[in-house]
C-alpha cells in the first residue's frame, strides 16, 4: 500500500506550498492551523487514488483533493464548535485557540477557497466537480443536523441512523473518490460505480468507527474510548443494544444514557451491556455487509483487473485497522 503514503505526501507537500499569510491574519492564521496539523488525509489520498485508477496522473487531481481537504477541515471546525470540543488532533480546537466567531468566520472563509480550487480545471471538469461538491456539502449539513435531531429524541431508528451516517460521512468519501474520477473523465457509469463504492465503504467505516470507539485501544484509536458513551451518541450500538435486550437490561441502558456521568464505570457498565446483548457481532456483520456491498461494485467497474485488486485490499484494509 506504500503507493497511498505517496498520495497523502503529495497531499501534504502541496498544503505546506498554500499560502495563508494574508490579512486580516486573524481569518487566515486559523485555516494556516487547523490545516497544518496534519490528520490521515484520507478523502484527499481517495481522489488521488481514483484519478490514477482511471488512467490520469495523481497530479491532476491534486486540486480537487485539496478542496475535498478543505471542507473536510472547514466541517471540523465547526463541528467543533456544535460539540464544544476543547480539542482537535491532540491540538487545541480552532474556536478555543482564538474564538468561536473566528472560528464560524475562518471555517465560512475555507468552503470558498474549496471552490476555488476548481477553478484550475477547464470548464466541463469544473462544472461537473462544483455540481458534485455541492450537492455533498448540503448532506453533509443535513446529516449534521440529523445527528443534532438524534440528541434530544428516544425514538431514533437503526434505518434512521444509517441514513444519518450515510449523509455526514459516507457521501463525502463517495465523493473523494467521484471527483478523481471526474478530474480523469472517466464514463458516466465509472463515475457512478465509484462513486456508491466509496459511498458504502463510508458507511462501514463509520460502523467501524463506532465500535472502535467502545471497544477499541486508546493508544492505537487516537481518541477517548467510551467518547460516544460519555456524550450518550445513540449510535448502531447502542440502538440495537436496546432492540435486543430484555426488560431489565433496557432499563439499565436507558438509565445510563439519560445521564450526563462522565465516569469509567458508565463506559464500562455500558460496554458489558453492549456484550451481553450480542450487538458486537451484530455491528461486525453489519460492516461486513456494506464493505461487501462495496466490493461487489468493483466487478461493474470498466479498469484494470490490478486497480480492482488494489481497491479490494485497501477495502479490506480499512476494514481491519485498530484507527
């Protein structure tokens, strides 16, 4: 896989070369920052990645990663700030750092520079990469606010959930993906294969993520253990925790999720209720499905047999990490 440490290094050189020493240095020093700490970069490496599996140079699509690179942080930040999240990559939060108006100013200011990083692109390209962006930009805020909604609702369904996930995080890695299919003028049908492939590895992901972040280790995860059981994130867990348990196990779960406890023992009274009523392997299978379902697109797709085994194992891969 060394051939995606060259994609986040192209990425990385290109981020060191922006320039962001403009004034009013208080709307800029903030992008500077939160770009410069660096992350996995891995919506930027996926454009890279399709732009090559359809026959362009990763070179060509460096544009259209940065921009993804830059919502994506554009999103952080304010996500941040909804959360009241002290910290960000072991690094205090932008808001925090200078304030919450620069912090909503400053995040505004790089959804613009994202668009404009299509302007480097002749004007079908960037017609059809800003058509695409922008219709992930509004599910992204969608899913956002479905997330927002789920905070103060007992009701929430595992559909329901999975609709929220596919909004806020999966289409922007379907769109990682398209918009290096685009920059490659790939067919239509390419296009749209790549697009759902990455759109389902998405939502697997974020399953994946869920469970690590119960069950996963602090030092190799990168963040809290036990964070979405502190904040009471009604996640596929938790929902399906609740439709499989019986009626004391219900209540316990119910009881510890109407609290604001931020102890080791809700984490870990959490956990074993979790355990007891089998959801682990239900959120195992469930990721295995949607990885599945991805890679089954890979048959549909018009590229070479080794660019399908590529995206196979980086599927599997990212299946599987501890991260």
């Amino acid at each position: 896989m060394n051939y995606l440490e060259r994609y986040k290094e192209e990425v990385s050189s290109f981020i060191d070369t922006v320039q962001l020493n403009k004034t009013p240095e208080e709307l800029y020093a903030p992008i500077d920052y939160i770009l410069k700490i660096g992350g996995k970069r891995l919506r930027p490496i996926l454009t890279l990645f399709a732009a090559e599996v359809f026959g362009t140079s990763s070179k060509e699509a460096i544009y259209a990663a940065v921009a993804i690179e830059m919502f994506h942080n554009f999103s952080l930040i304010h996500d941040d700030i909804m959360d009241e999240a002290p910290l960000r990559r072991g690094n205090e939060t932008v808001h925090q750092r200078w304030n919450l108006n620069t912090g909503i100013l400053s995040g505004d200011a790089m959804l613009i520079l994202a668009y404009q990083y299509f302007e480097n692109y002749k004007p079908e390209v960037f017609r059809d990469l800003a058509k695409l962006f922008s219709k992930t930009a509004l599910e992204v805020c969608e899913g956002q606010q479905l997330d927002i909604n789920f905070e103060t609702r007992d009701d929430v369904t595992i559909s329901e959930y999975i609709k929220m996930i596919e909004y806020k995080t999966a289409v922007l890695v379907g769109a990682a993906f398209e918009m290096g299919a685009i920059v490659a003028e790939a067919s239509p049908e390419n296009r749209q294969a790549i697009y759902d492939y990455g759109k389902y590895l998405g939502i697997a992901f974020q399953l994946q993520d869920d469970y690590l972040d119960a069950f996963g280790d602090a030092e190799t995860f990168g963040k809290q253990v036990g964070g979405d059981i502190l904040e009471n994130k009604k996640t596929f867990l938790y929902l399906k925790a609740l439709e499989n348990a019986d009626e004391t196990q219900k209540k316990q779960l119910e009881k510890w999720f109407s609290t604001t406890e931020n102890s080791a023992q809700k984490v870990e009274e959490v956990k074993r209720l979790f355990i007891e009523t089998g959801v682990v392997t239900d959120s195992e299978e469930l990721t295995e499905i949607y990885t599945n379902k991805a890679l089954a697109i890979l048959d549909q797709m018009q590229i070479s047999s080794d660019y399908k085994e590529e995206l196979r194992e980086f599927s599997l891969n990212l299946m599987n990490r501890a991260v």
